[in-house]
C-alpha cells in the first residue's frame, strides 16, 4: 500500500509539473495572436471556406456544405514554411481542441503528410454545442510516413453533407508517456480489484505489475522533455501492451482454470462459451466468456445460429485436439444440424487505418481440420454452427459435447437449443448486390472449373448472399440463374455499363459503344422474360463516377428505361441528392454510401418514386460498421439486421466478396494459417469475407455475422406482416398482442443511434432477437 502511494504523489507531481512547464507538449498554434490564423492556408471552395481570430484565444472555421463542383475537402492547413516544425518523432500526438457551433453533427478530420505524400488521418464525429479533441495517434501510422520530415497538417471535412462551423484550439503534439502511464496505472488498480475474487491464481502477475509500474514512474518523474520521456517511451509502451492484456485477459483466464480445477484437479485444459458475435484471439486480447457447463442456443426453423466453444490450454500444449457434438434431442427424437470446427487465425500487417491490434486475428472457419494443436498459454475458438431446417418443431434440444486431446482427460459439457415456433422465410426480402469474384479462384485452385465455380456460388446462397457481380460484361448463363432461383436468388445484374475512357462534362454516351450495349441489353431482357426471371434483374452502371459523367449515364440509361421501363437501373454515381443535383432522372436506384445515406433525402426520393440502396466498400471507416478483419465480429450483425431493419434500404451492395489479390494456394492447415489477409492494397478484408479451403469455400466469422444479420432483418420483416395482420383484427387478445408486436418492432437508441452510433453487446442483440421472436410467436397464437 505504502509503494502505491508513492506512486500516486510522483503521478500528481509529474502531472503539476505539466501544468506549469507543459513536459512532452509542443503548441503548434495556440491562436493567442490574430496574426495566428494568417499562418494557415484555406482552401478555395464553393462557397468560400473561411478562418478568422477570435477575442479569446481561438480561431473559427467555417466549410460549406459541399456542391457538386467544390472541392471535397475544404481545409485549413498549416505548412513547414508557416512554422510547422517537421520532426514529430519525440511526439506520439497531434491534438486539437474543436467545439462544433453549427446545428448539425459533423465530422471533423485532421491529417498530416511528409513530402513523398505518406499520409495519417484521424477523425472524430461532434455533435451540435459539444467540445471535443480531435487526435491522431501516431502509433498507428503507416510505416511508409516519414515523422521526421512532416510537412503539412490541416484540419478539414470531408464533402460536408451540411455547412461546418467550428471554433478551434491550442493545435498541438503531445508525448503519450504520461497519459500512459496514467492510464497504466488507473488499470492495475483495476485489474487489482477483478484479482481479489482469485488471489491463488492473481498475487504473482500484480506483484509483477506493480515493479516495472514503479520503476517508470520513478524515470518519468525526472524527465525534463519531450526528448526525455521519448528515451522511456519503448519500455513504457511495453508495459503499457502488457496491462491492457492482463487487465483483458487475465481475470477471465482465472476464472476458465478455477472452473476446470473444480471439476477435475489435474486438469490440463479449460472449456467456456462465447458469443459467435466476439472475436476470440489466441493471445493478448481481451475476451469474454461463460465458464458455464452448458449454453443455449436460440433460433427459428430455416435458420443458422451459432456459439463459440473456447478450449484454454492453461497447463500445456495441447496435441490434436477436436471438438465432437452429439445429435440434438428432444424426447428422444432429433432436430436442428450440428457442426464443430475450428476457427483459424491470419496475421495482419499493420494497415492504413487505426486499429486496436496488429498480429494473429480470427477470421476462416476450418471446416476440414479435424484435429488441431494449441499452444501452451493460448485459447482456442471452435465454432458450433447450429442450423434449424424449415419446420423443424418447437421446444428445447440438447446434445452433449465433448473435448478431447492427446493424454489428458476429456471434457463434457451440455449444448442447449431452443427452436421458436415460426420459420425465417425461404425468400429472402434484402435484395443484395455483391459481386462473387470468380476471376480468384484460379488463384487459389490453379484452374477455374464449372464444379468449383458452382459450389462458390452454391455457398453464398446458402449465406442469403446472390451471386451476383455488378462488374460482369456479359449476363450469366440462364441455366445458371434458373438453379440461383430454385435456391434463393432474389437480385441479379445483367451486366455493367461501365463510364466510357476519358468523358468530359456535358459529353453524350459514345456512339460506337452504344449500340452494343443496347443489343445486349436487348436481347438479355428478352431472354429473361422468357424464362419468369426479369423482375429479379437489375442493370448496374456507372460504379462511384463524379460530375463529368452525368450527362453520359443519363444518355445511355435514358435510352434503356426508353426501351425497357420496368428495367430496373442502379447506381453508385456520387449525387447525394439522388437525382436532382446532377438531374439524372434515368436511374431508378441510387445507392450511397452508408455515411451519406441522409434519412431526409431518403424520404424526398422515394416521394419521387426512386429506391435508395445503400453500401460499404473499403470505406467507411470505424466508426461506421464495415468489416475489415480487425473490426468487431459484431459491426456486419448490425449493419446487416438491426440497422437495415431501423433505416430500411432498398438493398445493399459490396464489390467484391472474394478478392484474393495475394492467394497462391488454399488453406490446408491451421489454426495458424498462411492465408494472406491483405485483400485491397494494404486493407485487411477489404473485398475478402470467403477464404479459399481444399476442397472449396471456407466461411469466415465476417461472413457468418453478415448471413445472422440478414435472418435478423428477416425476423423483423415476418413481424412486420403480423402487425399488419393484427390491425385487421378486433377483440382484446389481437389488441394485446399488436401492443407487443409494435414494441418489439421498434429499435431504439440505446441498439442503433445512428448509423456511427450502435451497440457493441451481443447479450442487446440477442435480447432484441427474443422478443421480436416472443412477439411473433404469441401474434400468431391470435387468429380472429
């Protein structure tokens, strides 16, 4: 106790010492001056952006809303030959104070560059009066970035969806030692208080903290500079990375090897449960679990659910190990499908954007290893995938686990699975528009084949995925989209109509390319009516084009809808005001991106008949839902159920879903696998939610959220159609269940705020499943 008060006094020293003689700052500006604000740059916009001194020591900036012909990042910037110092190396921190006076939320960038254009970007989302300290963490940074030759940094937005008004101050670097070692320390002594439940497994690992803790604090305390603490800076990171793995993993550890030692006192490995919406990492990061004997498992009939059985070899190395599921009972009689497969691991390089790690992530399901190894000290995901046939009967199954390895004894637990009384529907209600890249599988496989290719498109199917290709130049094979119907399909792209070489503003679709396009368009839309399959078609064109080219796409689809009005035409072109900006009245879907999916403009469009897709790509970036490899398993659950059920687009749209740019050869083994994860440039994921197996298709947890997400949305599609049911109907019991049935519907704040804004809990969503699955069942229960 004596050593931990030290401690504190030498942290209230350092941090009055900061106080008075900020150690480890540099102001880039504090605006005191009114000549401060001359020392930036602002860049020419549409209306003129602006930066103007304040009385009190800051300095305001206005961005307009951004115009189709304006620049998309209005900035202001500060440059090496206005006093910007080029070495940021002592620093691990850009920061700047901004307060958002305008009456809309925004989202305020900061961005720094060197002179060969290696970039770091950093963005916070404020809303309407609020202050916050827009930072960049260097740590982050991509390699290429020279922090030693910085040239430019600029405070800017990003084609402001709504005028900008910010008040800004004291731009400034910091050096991150002393927050760390704040933090460190307000972590122990959490980490402290979660031990004392498990003193026997704990006392070793805080002694150990509280040493090096001590010894940093001592040799910060001294430092006189930047410089200085710049010296302790490796070691302090080091403990740093060390708390945060033992304040995330250790109590939760304790926990698994208490639980196994109760059963058996010898025992060499320890079993829990985890949500299939948490990615559980081998080593260093933090995860939650159930150390329970058993857990439960609910769904529908023509559904897939899926829980996470974690293997923890706290005694040894484990040597072939596997996981084995006995058929699901109920009263003697079986039901839902069961399957046991270890999950595999890719290691990432550190990428472009922040993330929380860099190394060994979870990501392909191996469904071909049949036995496994797992390190001493490490934790081992097996997915059990549950899939519940149409009709299957209602009630409670169970079915016996049971964990093995070579020479210790085996472990049982019980699986438990609750079938609701309804069925998610064989036809899927979110038209989906996600192009499977074919053009890969010779990658992975050497050849490409009609069998393999079948079974890639048999298997996206079975995700509630078309197989779609938004950038194929020819319609697919009729024999090929009738066996997509039987299994599913719901939306297909007959071909792209790509933006001609080299248009200009004004220009007409070519001429010489035009006929050709219209013949296949022709001939394409006579073929499908012939076989019962033109109203799941769409044609796709003009992927993410900008002005120059609207004069272009409305020549060649005005043409199509001339010849085939009930063709419907889709777009990613860049008009987020869905027609009327660039006065494209040809398109009949418009399909933005999620951040610029503006509930408002939205509902203008579809006043004007138009549908509004929407998508996600490489962007955008956290805090939006996507799902890159290192971002929450949960993010595509949501994005795909919850948010597209609260805001409802016509569809959803993804470029690519096996892009393998880097792929020599399939998966072969694991859990430690060879599989490049680098899919875009240096993106990790980015086009890439299927993996290439040995004999075929390895889903990925990416994957499996995305496909839970869409039966998600399709529970509250089948609540939709009781509720509309129930109006019909009178009596108290139908006015008792409509009550229930419209709570259920409504997806509050506290799930989805916004679409930057939404819940990171499984045990919410899962909450939010059960009564929307409660509602129906008791709606359908009312029958007059």
């Amino acid at each position: 106790m004596r050593k931990l008060f030290c401690f504190a006094i030498i942290m209230l020293s350092l941090a009055v010492s900061a106080a008075a003689l900020p150690i480890g700052a540099l102001v880039l500006c504090d605006f005191d001056k009114p000549s401060d604000v001359e020392r930036f740059d602002v860049r020419e916009s549409t209306p003129p952006s602006s930066m103007v001194a304040n009385a009190d020591g800051t300095a305001s900036i206005f961005f307009p809303k951004w115009q189709q012909d304006s620049v998309q990042w209005p900035a202001a910037i500060l440059t090496n030959d206005k006093g910007l110092p080029k070495d940021f190396t002592d620093y691990d921190f850009a920061v700047c104070d901004v307060r958002n006076v305008g009456d809309k939320t925004c989202t305020v960038l900061m961005y720094i560059r060197d002179p060969e254009g290696a970039s770091l970007t950093a963005s916070e989302v404020i809303a309407p009066g609020e202050t916050r300290a827009v930072q960049m963490a260097f740590e982050v940074a991509p390699a290429k970035l020279d922090l030693s030759q910085i040239w430019q940094i600029h405070i800017h937005g990003t084609r402001p969806p709504d005028d900008m008004s910010l008040v800004v101050a004291n731009l400034r670097l910091e050096n991150g030692v002393p927050r760390w070692l704040e933090a460190i320390g307000a972590s122990i002594e959490t980490l402290r208080k979660e031990a004392r439940q498990y003193p026997e497994e704990m006392t070793h690992i805080m002694a150990s903290l509280d040493a090096q803790y001590g010894v940093l604090m001592n040799e910060a305390s001294k430092a006189k500079s930047a410089s200085d603490l710049a010296e302790i800076r490796p070691d302090v990171i080091a403990l740093r990375d060390r708390v945060r793995r033992d304040a995330a993993r250790a109590v939760t550890e304790a926990k698994l090897r208490r639980s196994a030692r109760k059963s058996d006192p010898n025992a060499a490995l320890a079993c829990g449960w985890a949500s299939s919406m948490e990615k559980i990492f081998p080593k260093d990061v933090g995860f939650t679990c159930s150390a329970d004997n058993e857990a439960t498992v609910e769904l529908a009939g023509n559904e897939t659910e899926s829980i996470q059985l974690l293997i923890y070899a706290f005694d040894r190395e484990l040597k072939g190990a596997n996981v084995s599921v006995g058929a699901l009972m109920k009263n003697g009689k079986p039901g839902p499908t069961v399957e046991a497969s270890p999950v595999g691991f890719v290691e990432t390089q550190r990428p472009p954007y922040p993330v929380k790690y860099v190394g060994w992530h979870p990501d392909p399901i191996l469904d071909f290893l049949k036995g496994y190894n797992i390190k001493e000290g490490e934790v081992q995901p097996v997915w059990i995938r549950i899939t519940a046939p149409a009709g299957t009967p209602a009630g409670e199954y169970k079915a016996q686990v049971t964990v093995k390895a070579a020479d210790v004894n085996p472990v049982k637990l019980t699986l438990k699975v609750r079938v609701w009384d309804f069925d998610v529907p064989q036809e899927r209600h979110l038209r989906t528009a996600m192009s499977l890249y074919d053009v890969y599988l010779p990658y992975a496989y050497g050849k490409l084949t009609e069998p393999m290719r079948q079974k890639y498109e048999d298997f996206v199917l079975s995700y509630r995925i078309n197989p779609d290709n938004i950038y194929r130049p020819e319609m697919p094979p009729i024999e090929s989209l009738k066996r997509w119907d039987k299994k599913g399909l719901n939306a297909f792209n007959i071909l792209y109509v790509q933006k001609p070489d080299g248009i200009k503003a004004g220009d007409p679709f070519p001429a010489e390319q035009r006929e050709l396009l219209l013949r296949k368009v022709d001939e394409s839309v006579a073929l499908l009516r012939a076989n019962g399959l033109f109203d799941k078609a769409y044609l796709y064109g003009f992927d993410e084009i900008g002005p120059e080219s609207f004069s272009a796409m409305q020549d060649i689809f005005g043409e199509v809808k001339r010849r085939h009005p009930d063709l419907l035409t889709l777009t990613t072109g860049y008009d987020d005001t869905f027609g009327i900006t660039s006065k494209v009245d040809a398109m009949d879907a418009w399909c933005p991106l999620t951040p610029k999916y503006d509930l408002k403009r939205v509902e203008d469009a579809r006043a004007r008949g138009k549908q509004i897709w929407w998508y996600t790509c490489i962007s955008p970036k956290e805090p939006w839902a996507n799902w890159l490899i290192e971002y929450d398993a949960i993010d595509a659950r949501v994005l795909m159920g919850l948010q597209t059920a609260k805001y409802r687009p016509d569809g959803y749209l993804y470029y690519a879903m096996m892009r393998w740019p880097l792929t020599k050869k399939p998966i072969t083994f694991g859990p430690y696998t060879d599989w490049p994860p680098a899919s875009f440039w240096d993106n990790n994921g980015d086009g890439s939610i299927i993996c290439a197996g040995p004999h075929g298709p390895l889903p990925t947890i990416r994957l499996e959220n995305i496909r839970d997400g869409i039966e998600d949305y399709e529970y509250f599609w089948v609540l939709e159609q009781e509720i509309q049911r129930l109006k019909k109907l009178s009596g108290p019991a139908a006015a008792q269940a409509l009550v229930k049935a419209e709570k259920a519907m409504d997806i509050g704040t506290d799930l989805v705020g916004s679409l930057s804004n939404f819940t990171k809990s499984p045990q919410s969503v899962r909450a939010k499943r059960s009564q929307v699955a409660e509602a129906i069942v008791n709606a359908r229960k009312v029958r007059k």
